[in-house]
C-alpha cells in the first residue's frame, strides 16, 4: 500500500524554479488515487465468505455490484417518486383550505396498502406545489 504521501509524490512536477509543483487537476487526482487506495483496501480487509469462498473475487466486481443496486434503488424510487406526485396532486383539490393566508398545507393518504403523506407549499404565483413526501 502507497502512503498519502507516496502518492502525492507521484503527481508533482518540477517547475521552473527548480521547485515542486502541483497543479490543481493533478492534486484532485492524487487525492482520487489515495481515496480508491483506501477503498480498495477496506474492501480487501472486510470482505465476506460465502460458502467458502469470497462474495465478491474482486474490489471491481463490488464496486460494479454495488454501482447496480444503487441504479435500481434509484428506479424503483423515481418511479415510486412519479407515483406518489401523480396520486397527491391527484387529491390535493379535497385538502385545499378556506384560508387564502395558508401557505402549508399536508395530508395522509395509502397507495397499495401503504400509507404516505404529501407536504405541499403555496407559490408566489398562487398554485400548490408538491415540496416533500414521506
């Protein structure tokens, strides 16, 4: 394993004072180098066995697994996101209140059996906007 400073070292350039120097590209990629070192390295000393063998053989092949399963969450959560703005806006005239001085307003309501509520804010314009869901 190469210290911080190893890797650092590998980056600089000599200018033309004869002096050290590095560019702001080449630090941010040093610092890359030395985070994916680590990575790697955590990797390494914390991965499981799985029936006597390794789950992951490599830190690429978790790196790509792990990279997948964010996808999909990410999926699963803007189409669950499309869902829930499309059903509140959907009922959001059956909560509007008499109050015109109101600029918050939420409510409960269930999607296939599970229960959600939508936050909604007043634009300066005068229309209700979905803020938030939990």
């Amino acid at each position: 394993m190469k210290s911080k400073e190893e890797i650092l070292n590998s980056y600089y350039t000599t200018g033309r004072d004869g002096m050290p120097e590095i560019s702001a590209e080449d630090l941010l990629n040093a610092m890359e180098a030395y985070k994916d070192q680590i990575a790697e390295d955590t990797f390494n000393a914390a991965r499981k066995l799985n029936d006597n063998g390794y789950e992951f053989a490599t830190y690429a092949d978790y790196v790509n697994h792990t990279a997948l399963i964010a996808q999909k969450e990410q999926e699963n959560h803007n189409e669950l996101d499309e869902s829930i703005t499309l059903v509140a806006d959907s009922i959001l005239p059956n909560f509007l209140p008499g109050d015109n001085s109101v600029k918050e307003l939420s409510f409960d309501f269930t999607m296939q059996g599970k229960g959600y509520t939508a936050f909604y804010i007043k634009d300066s314009t005068g229309y209700w906007q979905l803020n938030s869901w939990q």
